[in-house]
C-alpha cells in the first residue's frame, strides 16, 4: 500500500516536471526558431540584451570615473618595473646616491623628464595613456622614497 502510494507521487511529480518543462522550453524554442527567421532578428537580439549591456556600463562607468591613479599605484604598476630594480640603468627607488644629483636638479626637471623621457627611461616610462599630473604623482613618490 505504502509503496503504492510512493509510485503515484512520483508519477505526479514526474507529470508536473513534464508540464513544467514544456511550459517553459516549447514557447523559448517557438521564439527562437520565430526570431531566426525574421530578417532582422540581429537586431531584436541587440535590443533584448541592450538593458544588460547598459548595465554592465554604468556598473564600469564608476571604476572608470574613479579619478587620476596617485602616485604609489602609478609607480607599482609601471615605473617599479625598471626603477624597482634598476634596470637599463634606471636609478633605484630607494638608492639616495643615484638619486641625490637627479633630485637635486629640481621637481620641475625631473616631472619634465619622467614626462618626455630621458635616454633609456622611454616617456612616461612606456605609459602614454597616464596624465601628467599622474606622472608628478609617480615621481613625488619616487623621490619620496630615494630621499
Ligand atoms: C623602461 C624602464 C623605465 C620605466 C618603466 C621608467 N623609468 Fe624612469 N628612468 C629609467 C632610466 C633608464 C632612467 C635614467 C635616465 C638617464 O638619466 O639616462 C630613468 C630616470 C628617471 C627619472 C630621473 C630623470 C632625471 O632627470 O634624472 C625620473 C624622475 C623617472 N625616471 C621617473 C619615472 C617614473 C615616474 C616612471 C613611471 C611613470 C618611470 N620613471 C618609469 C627607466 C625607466
């Protein structure tokens, strides 16, 4: 008896899943094969997904509009490469007697340098898309830690 009672519960339930899944995939599949089959269905596809994209943006847009990199995340992400551990010649963060004379030519100098470029050191050490204020950043803290 009990076990009578089990297969008709799993006869309902395998009946309500049936249901359930025709319900939902027969009118997706209907859609589709209705979609494929207009012209323009590219461009329904573009609209249908155009609220997620729009999301995705003004989810970015923050990260994006986050303001100028300071001077420590500029220099760890690219001036470390070479001034980390001087390499092509670079000065050391950190070394005060490669650093003295440079430092001693003036902020202005070395911002125009970093800048511009000098010899092996390429401008804004291979990063044009940064600022320049970006780049003063990156300085200050270099030289804040060759001091
Ligand atoms: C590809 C390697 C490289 C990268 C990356 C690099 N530098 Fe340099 N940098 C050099 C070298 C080499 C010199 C020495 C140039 C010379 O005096 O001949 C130098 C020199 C400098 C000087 C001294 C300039 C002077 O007038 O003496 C400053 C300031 C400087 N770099 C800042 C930066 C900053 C800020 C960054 C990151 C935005 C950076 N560098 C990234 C290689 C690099």
């Amino acid at each position: 008896m009990a076990e009578q009672h089990s297969s008709k519960g799993i006869m309902v339930a395998t009946i309500i899943v049936a249901i359930v899944l025709t319900a939902v995939v027969v009118p997706f599949s209907m859609k589709a094969e209705k979609s494929a089959a207009d012209a323009s269905s590219a461009d329904q596809a573009d609209s249908r997904i155009q609220p997620v994209a729009r999301f995705e943006l003004a989810k970015a847009t923050p990260a994006a509009a986050a303001g100028p990199k300071d001077g420590a995340t500029v220099y760890n992400s690219v001036c470390g490469a070479c001034h980390g551990t001087g390499v092509a010649g670079a000065p050391k963060a950190g070394d005060k007697a490669a650093w003295a004379p440079r430092i001693a030519q003036g902020n202005d100098t070395l911002y125009k340098n970093a800048i511009a470029g000098k010899n092996a050191m390429p401008p804004k050490g291979g990063a044009p898309d940064l600022s320049d204020d970006e780049i003063k950043g990156a300085v200050n803290h270099l030289v804040g830690l060759s001091k």
